[in-house]
C-alpha cells in the first residue's frame, strides 16, 4: 500500500508520548504571541471594566494601525533614462547564454537581465553540455553582487592602477627568469585558456603550470589515463540503465563534477513496468543514497573489498575478501543483479583510490555497459593535485622565483596548508588572480581583481564533444581583468580575450557560425583528444591486496564530503546558499559531524529539541595525527553506518567573508593526502551548539497520506485502487470518493474558460537537490532571515523539500500484529514493538511543498479582509497591501506553506544580507514586490512569469504553445520532476499527468482541490 507506511521527520517523533511532538502536531505557532504587547499590560486590562463597545473601539483601533505598519513599505525612487540604450526596453528583460566553468561547478546557462543587470539564471535546454540543475549554480548570480568583491588591482595590499601592476609584474618576473615560475591553476577546460597558457610557457621557458582540483578526482583520472591513455574522467548516461550499482559515489551530488541527475532520473520512472534498480553501498547518508531502492550502510574500508569482491566474481578473481553473512548476501545479490542486467547495468564507486577506480572501468567492461560512454568522456576535472608537493619542496630549496596562482584558494583548502603558507613566504613573486582578498590572495605581492564569470568571455569544452561558450551579460562593475586578459598582456599580446577566443574559435572550428554558436551559448562538433605522452599500467593483484588489507587503526573511520549548497566553500559569502537546508539533516547555517545512534549514545552524545522544536547537540573534537579540529557539533544521523562519521567541506572561511557567514569549521586539514577517507580518533568534549535545522518546522506531523509510495511489483499487479486510492467520505451512509463534487461545501469555480494552471511534482524524479529552492528565492526576491531566525521557525521559503524517513514495515503489517494479540503481556509487547521504527535500514522520501493553490482553499475563507483570495486561472493570490498579518490563513492551512514578515527584512542592519547593501539588491526582481514587514507571503505560482507569456502571445496574435508556461521552481528542475502548465490544454503534458494513475493530490482527505498534484512513489525492490 502507498499511504499506509510510517514516516518520521526526525528522531525527535520516535520518542514516546513525545511532548514536544504533540505540541508541534496541535499548535501553529511554536513560540508564544505577544498579545500583552500588542494590547498593553495584561494585568491592569483584566482588572478594568471594559464594556463591549470601548473594547471593540480599542481593538478597531489596534487592527487599523497594524493595517497601516502593513502596507508601509520602502519607497524606490525610479530615474528614467537620459539617453535610453537601443537595445534595452525598461521592463522587458533579455535573456543571454554563457557558461559557468569556475573550477568545481560547469554548466550551460541562461541569464535573464533587467535593465542590464543579471538577476536569474535558468537551463539552457538547448544545449548538450552539463545542465544547470544544480543549487549552486542558481545561486550564482547572487555572487555577481558581493560587497566583498576586491574593486582594484593592488600591490602591497594598496590599490594600482593596471599600468603599474604590470610594469611591475613584468619587472619581477623577468629579474625571477632563472628561477621557476609555477602557474597553479583551476581546472580551466578551456580550449583559448589552454592554448593561452602553452604561448605564455614559450615566452616564459621557466613557467610550470599545476592544475588543482580542490576536491580531488586525481585517482579516476589516472585510471582513465591508464587504461585508454587520455586524461578525462568516464562519462555516463544513467538513462540507459536497468541496474545501478555504487559504492561510496554519490553520483546525484558532486562526484566527478555531478550533473548526472537529469539521465537518472529518466531511468527511475516506470514506463511500461519497467524502471532502474538502484543499490548504494556507503558510510554517510548521502543525496543518492537516500535515492536508493535498497541502501547498504558500510565503513569505507569495507567499501574497498565490495569493489575488490565485485571484480572478484565479474571480471575474474584477484584476492580474497571476508564480509558478515549479511553483508555477504547483499554483495552477492548486487553482483547477481549486475550480472542479469549485462549490458543494461553500470558499477561506480566514489573510493579516491586509483586501483578501484582502474577495477571499476574493468568491471563495467567486462558486463558491456552501454551507460559507460566511453565516446564522450568529460574534461571538467584535470587536477594533479599531488604535484604541489614539488611545488613546495622546490619553493622551500629555493628554486621558485614566482608563483601565479589563479582560480583557487589553496591556503585555505589545502590539507597541508601551513606547509603552503611557509613555502609561499619563500618565493619572492606571489600573484593573486581572485575576486576576493581570500585566504591566499591576502599573502600575495600582486592581486589581480578578476571578474565574475557574467562579466566574461570564454570558451569550454566539458566532454569530448560538448563545447560552450562564456559571454558577458553586464559591463564589468568594479576595474577587473580576466585572468586570459593578463596573460596576454603578459606575452606581448594586444588584443583583448575576446579577440583572442573568437579567433581561435573560427580557426578550430570552420564551418560553425560563431553568431549562432554564441547565440546558443553551446555546440557539439567530434573532436580528438591529444594522447597523454605519461603512460603506466595498473597492477590489479597487488592493488586489491592493498584495498583488501585490514584496518587495524582504532577510532572512526572518516568520509569528507560537499553539501549541495556551498560544495568546495567557494561560494561561502552567499547568503542562499548558506541559508539552504541541507537535503539530509534539513540543517543550515553549519557543518558538522554525521554519527549513527548507536556511536553517540556509546559516546553519551545526544540530539535534542528545545521547546519550540529547535535543535540542540552535543560537541566532538577530531583528531587525525598531530592534526586537531575542535568542537565540531554533532548530528546523529539515520542510516549512518556504525564506526564511520561525516564532515562536509567548505565551511570555516574567514577571509572576505562576511562576519554573519563565518559559519562551521574548516575540515580541509583532514583531506590528508586527498583523499576523503581517513581514520580519525574522536573525543567527546562540553558545550551545547545550537543548530538552524528547519526539520520541524512548518510540520504536518500527525497527519496520514502525507506522503504516498509502493513497490514496482505491486505497481504493476495491482489495480489503482490498490496502491493509489481515492480518499472517501460518507455521503447518506454511502462511501463516495472525496473528488466527488457531491460531498463539497463550495460552489465550483468554472474553470472552463481561459487558462486554468497545474503544477505536477513526480516523486520519482525528484531528487531532493534543491536547485528549486534557491530558484524560488532569485525569481521571488525572498529574503534571507539568518540562524537565529531560523531557529525560531522564521524560514521565509516559500518552497521546502520536506525529507521523510521510513521503516520497512507497513501499517498494514501492523495491522496484522493486533490482530495476533493474545491476552495482556502479548500486548504490551506488541505494542511497545509498533512504536519502534527502524534507524540503521532506513529509506528516504523527498516531497517538495509549495502553496498549493486549493481551488477549496481554507486559508481564503477566514481572511477578514480579502487579502487571501482565489484567482480565475486557478492560483491563490495575495494581496499584500490588504494583509493586516492576522495569520488566520497560516493557521487554517494545512500545508503550512505560508511564511510572515516577522521584520523587515530589506534595508535592515539587523539581516545584513544582500538585501542590506546597494549592490546585492541589484539583484532582486523588479517584477516582484519587495515586501514588507506585518505580511503573509507565500508562493505565487510566479504569476509574473505566465502573465507575461499570456501578454506575450497576445501581442504577437498567437496561440501559446505546450511548454511556454513554467514557474521557477520548474524551469530549474533538470530532473523533468517538476511540470507546469494549463490543464485546460487537453494536449497539454501537464493534463495528460493528471489523468496518470500514479497522480494524487496531498492530503487529498481534506477536500481543498489543490492545484499542485504529485505522482506516487515507486520504488524498485524486486531483486533478480
């Protein structure tokens, strides 16, 4: 059954007769309202004698000027155009495609500009490379505005002019001419960028050039190399398959640079009965893990004689392994189910080792993987990042004369970062191409401020065959040059990057138009790639033998990892993206350590929530070697496995940071020698950290049918009504199905004529990214409201990803155990046995949930004054200047999907986020209303943008086709997990979802007639 099954949001709910639970399922407000403040000193108006009519004046009174504070909002004074430009309309936006290649994130994008300002960025459907789904790469154009952007090129921590910063640069690099000059790079993937840097090293014999990788894939590349002699990491079409093995990657996130979720996707929706099995072995709960149809909880160590165990029994025997029974079992049952699938299933792991990754591409060889494509392997990852150890060795004998670092930030991410520093204090030219006076930046000589890439031009090439370009969409704000530009300027060169990418473009590839080829912003041509002159063989004996060698070392076993919002931490000044719950933990605002149940509870470590729901923990310190980082908070994770803990990367920054987002620990020092495996020692130590964890707020606890799943089996044996069934009422003693217009207390809208909107979520798709989060928050100028009010319940969302945890078991299961009961110590067990569900084998279900635009919608009925109201083509309007902030509707919703303005939030010292400072608000939406403080907001189905569609169409007398219609949210989702568009179509995608069998609406019981709808889960449990 889909809607019987038990679900918890946090461990929190498994606790008997739970206080704080039963709260949060009974009341809407978790702190108390301050009424005495609002209505004066409570003691002295009890002790009066008030008639009727002086109250209802005095109340009258009171709700007039709330309704006045209301509608008081900021005034924005409009300075029209001098000499209007030829290209830009004032109001209409225009739209650019380019390219974001910033050394850990590649995708093809567009850009909506307004005004010249960029102030969204959306997928390029049209193009073949990476798409844009991904959270970061949303939040991206908010970077474009950062006030801690370096405005000048400086020397000596002063500002220049680019005259002087060159003539001295040149100066010092030619005095350093007998010495070496190493270039320490980002993955560029740039075609103009590379063949720049080869005319550089012959105009400086002395330069050497090292690209890093913050976080390493220098293992998988050297497996590539080894076996088919080209430095690229292997690419995969997860569309193509009916198997999915992976141990430890965690191919939905940023393994091998991510951008996989679109091909999986596809894969994992039942067509015809038939849809993809996925089985994951890992230590942490990861984003594909929890996407799993079966998980395996396990310790990288044993992850290593999984790989060794597969090879074993696929590809042909090298060493011996030894697992539990149980663990054995779930091997064998992934190698079966490989083996059954051949050619239709594909082996990945994310172990930084090169003789598993070298086994990984023999596995998938030997089953003739059609999602291996071998044709078109990408090039976004070229790190060597063990060759800055002769970097530094050879800065510490004295033989670096300069040093050019461009793209990355090793001071700070580096695992050896001391070593770095006083190395770099060694070398008489240190240069600094950044956007920011970061960590490393602020212990060079020179600083060259580089741009944003929205103010670029560019060229990438992300796999063999898919190329894109970069194009600026806003003249440069501050006095920037790319770091391309002072190459050239470097080598004699006069003309600008520009020039220089458009030529070699037209030189390379003759026949393509370079109009189009921008217009588009991507193409696809097949190219050679040079064979590396490096070559070695991998031996696969003793490589197992060392994979399957046993860990004696004592304490836990470590996986670093990066969370979906601030990755490498590069993007750690973006107040989205700190403000982002984390898809597992639902926590923002910090990293931490991820242990299971049964470590904490050993280390008299526990998780609790306050009062109003907030979360609490305990502190770790960890320690690998002479290496220490103290007081990492600790999250006590489902489904982590036992003798393994998690910290995430990218946190802990200082430099050019501002002081509200100097948040978590640096966990860089712990990569030792690159690799995201470790065995570390942990030590419990005192404190309470608060955390920002959104997991219980705006909560439907206690409610059924939240969240509707089944099997692919029963899927496809049983009718709907089994796994899928209408809720019904009683109607004169007779069931009758709650869709029914017979058992409404509403007059229908007629929704017949114009357009009536629909928004579809496909649970299946959905990977719980949150890419539509961070879109949601561009398109709709959502204010970012910090940790304490987060804690508070204060989230401004207004789409959440709720993530819901489950046992094996169903209530019909335990239906069954009632039914057995026999006599009262049979009960009491029994009993105490249903309130137990399980932590170690625990599945995950994600379920974005936005407003959704009841056509019966309760929150409309108790508006006192109209704010709330219904529109014709289906959505729910707010009117913000009528809202006197009763939260009567956020009360009477039971979706709690509406958010109030607590403060005002935009000009405000106290939320000193981009909407404090001139320059982040160039970022907001001029389309949208900025509101105010006394407010209740709440997703819009971004009537802005299908009212412009509707005006467009009607301007240029045309019927709006299928497709032209989409929200944010939608527009984001690379996944196809999101669907929207007029059901009044009938040929519409959007309508022909409705009539799916796997369509229900949430809550469906309640008869509110949503306009959002979502398709049942179905997981693949069948094994072979």
């Amino acid at each position: 059954m889909s809607s019987e099954k038990k679900y918890w949001k946090s461990a929190e709910q498994l606790e008997d007769n739970s206080p704080l639970v039963e709260s949060l399922e009974q009341n809407e407000f978790t702190d108390h309202i301050p009424s005495d403040e609002f209505l004066g000193d409570e003691e002295n108006i009890e002790g009066t004698q008030t008639s009727r009519r002086d109250f209802l004046k005095y109340v009258g009174f009171s709700t007039a000027a709330a309704s006045l504070a209301a509608c008081e909002g900021p005034v924005v004074k409009s300075i029209p155009y001098v000499v209007q430009p030829e290209r830009i309309i004032p109001g209409v936006a225009d739209f650019y495609a380019t390219t974001i290649a910033d050394g850990f994130d590649f995708a093809s994008v567009l850009v909506k500009t307004r005004e010249g300002r960029p102030i969204k960025i959306d997928n390029n459907t049209v193009s073949n490379g990476l798409s844009a789904g991904r959270a970061r790469v949303h939040a991206s154009v908010l970077d474009l505005y950062d006030i801690q952007r370096i405005q000048n090129p400086q020397i000596e921590n002063r500002d220049v002019t680019w005259t002087e910063f060159f003539s001295s640069l040149e100066a010092d690099l030619k005095s350093n001419a007998e010495k070496k000059t190493y270039l320490l790079t980002q993955t560029f993937a740039s075609p103009s960028t590379d063949k720049l840097i080869k005319e550089f090293q012959e105009q400086y014999p002395n330069v050497v050039h090292i690209v890093y990788d913050t976080v390493s894939d220098e293992a998988a590349l050297d497996a590539f190399q080894a076996k088919y002699g080209y430095r690229a990491l292997p690419n995969y079409d997860f569309s193509k398959s009916e198997m999915i093995v992976s141990v430890g990657a965690d191919f939905l996130g940023d393994w091998q640079g991510g951008g996989f979720s679109p091909g999986y996707s596809k894969s994992r929706v039942p067509k015809d009965g038939i849809m993809s099995r996925h089985i994951q072995f890992e230590a942490n709960m990861s984003l594909t893990g929890a996407n799993a149809d079966k998980r395996v909880p396990v310790k990288p160590s044993l992850q290593k004689k999984i790989v060794v165990e597969v090879y074993n029994q696929i590809v042909g025997r090298v060493a011996s392994t030894n697992f539990s029974d149980a663990l054995q079992n779930h091997v064998d049952n992934a190698i079966t189910q490989l083996k059954s699938k051949s050619s239709k299933s594909i082996f990945v792991t994310g172990l930084e080792s090169l003789e598993a990754q070298a086994m990984a591409l023999e596995i998938n060889e030997s089953l003739s993987s059609e999602v291996l494509n071998l044709e078109n392997p990408r090039l976004i990852r070229q790190g060597q990042n063990s060759k800055i150890k002769t970097l530094i060795s050879e800065a510490n004998a004295g033989n670096v004369g300069a040093l050019m670092i461009a793209g990355v930030n090793p001071v700070y991410s580096l695992p050896n970062a001391d070593e770095f520093v006083a190395a770099l204090g060694k070398i008489n030219t240190t240069v600094g191409f950044s956007m920011k006076k970061d960590e490393t930046a602020s212990r060079c000589k020179y600083i060259a401020a580089t741009p944003h890439f929205l103010e670029s031009w560019g060229d990438v090439r992300f796999t063999k065959k898919d190329f894109s370009l970069i194009q600026p969409t806003i003249q440069p704000l501050f006095n920037t040059k790319q770091f391309e530009d002072c190459l050239l300027k470097l080598t004699g060169n006069s003309s600008k990057y520009y020039e220089y990418v458009k030529t070699n473009f037209k030189s390379t590839f003759d026949g393509l138009s370079w109009n189009k080829s921008l217009h588009d912003g991507s193409f696809s041509i097949d190219m050679e790639l040079p064979k590396t002159k490096e070559t070695f063989t991998v031996d696969f004996s003793s490589g197992a033998r060392k994979l399957v060698s046993k860990n004696n070392a004592e304490g836990f076993e470590l996986t670093l990892y990066t969370k979906t919002s601030l990755g490498d931490g590069r993007q750690a000044n973006n107040p989205w993206l700190q403000e982002m719950p984390d898809p597992i933990t639902r926590t923002s605002w910090d990293n931490y350590v991820t242990m299971s149940k049964v470590d904490a509870e050993a280390l008299g470590l526990t998780n609790t929530n306050v009062a109003n729901g907030a979360l609490n923990g305990n502190y770790l310190t960890v320690s690998l070697g002479d290496k220490k980082i103290s007081k990492l908070p600790v999250i006590i994770q489902p489904g982590q496995a036992p003798g393994s803990i998690g910290i995430a990367l990218g946190y802990g920054k200082t430099e050019s940071i501002q002081e509200e987002m100097q948040v978590g620990v640096n966990a860089f020092p712990l990569y030792n020698d690159f690799d995201v495996n470790q065995n570390v020692t942990v030590e419990a130590v005192d404190g309470i950290h608060e955390f920002a964890c959104v997991q219980l707020h705006h909560t439907m606890m206690g409610r059924r049918d939240i969240v509707k799943e089944t099997t692919l089996e029963i899927f496809n044996t049983k009718d709907r009504e089994h796994w899928n069934a209408v809720p019904k009422v009683s109607l004169n003693h007779k069931e009758v199905e709650v869709t029914s217009p017979d058992v409404d207390l509403w007059d229908e809208f007629d929704r017949s004529v114009g357009h009536h909107f629909n928004l579809s979520i496909d649970l299946n798709s959905c990977t719980g990214c949150g890419a539509c989060v961070i879109a949601c928050h561009s398109e709709n100028n959502v204010p970012v409201v910090g940790k304490s009010e987060i804690r508070k319940s204060r989230d401004m969302h207004w789409l959440r990803i709720d993530r819901y945890y489950s046992s094996e078991e169903t209530i019909l299961e335990d239906y069954d155990k009632k039914n057995d009961i026999s006599g009262l110590t049979s009960a009491i067990n029994t009993y105490g046995e249903l309130e137990v569900a399980s932590e170690e084998d625990v599945q995950v279900i994600f379920q974005p949930v936005m407003c959704q635009h009841c056509n019966h919608a309760p929150c409309e009925t108790v508006c006192p004054v109209a704010a709330s109201a219904h529109g014709r083509q289906g959505q729910n309007h707010m009117t913000y200047n009528r809202c006197v902030g009763t939260r009567y509707c956020a009360n009477n919703c039971p979706y709690k999907v509406r958010r109030f303005n607590w403060f005002l939030y935009n000009q405000n010292d106290e939320f000193d986020y981009h909407m404090n400072n001139d320059l982040g608000r160039m970022v907001l939406n001029p389309d949208v209303t900025v509101r105010s403080r006394g407010v209740m907001e709440k997703c819009s189905m971004c009537i802005q943008k299908t009212q412009k569609t509707i005006l467009d169409a009607k301007r240029e007398g045309r019927v709006i086709e299928d497709g032209e219609f989409h929200t944010a949210c939608s527009a984001a989702c690379d996944s196809g997990a999101m669907s929207f568009g007029d059901i009044n179509d009938k040929e519409s995608v959007v309508y022909k979802k409705t009539q799916d069998d796997r369509m229900y609406h949430l809550l469906e019981y309640l008869g509110t007639k949503p306009n959002v709808m979502y398709h049942t889960k179905v997981r693949n449990t069948t094994e072979a």
